[in-house]
C-alpha cells in the first residue's frame, strides 16, 4: 500500500489548460494531456502482495 500521508508530501499537479480559442472549436476536454513523467511521480507502485495473488492474475 502507499504511503497514506503520500497526498500531502506531493504537490498538486494538473494539466495544462487549453485555450479558449481552441476548445470551442471542438468538444475536446478543457486540460491538456499530461506528461508521462508526472503521471508516474504520482502513481504509488503496486503492492508485491496484491500482484503475486491468483485474483490479480484473474482480472
């Protein structure tokens, strides 16, 4: 499991927003995508016991 204080250790990240100009031009989302490398800062690994167990395999 991750670090249950993680959230407050880590600053808040959010896309960049695009330009008005831009988006009502099409019925895209509002953020932009987000960089890999902050998605990954973020994500807490996997717990080896919750990926070695025959329900992880199943789904």
């Amino acid at each position: 499991m991750g670090k249950p204080t993680g959230f407050m250790e880590t600053a808040r990240q959010l896309p960049d927003r695009r330009a008005v100009e831009e988006r009502i031009l099409d019925w895209l989302e509002v953020y932009g995508p987000f960089p890999e490398h902050a998605l990954k800062a973020k994500a807490a690994p996997a717990p080896a016991a919750l990926t070695n167990t025959s329900w992880a395999k199943r789904c």
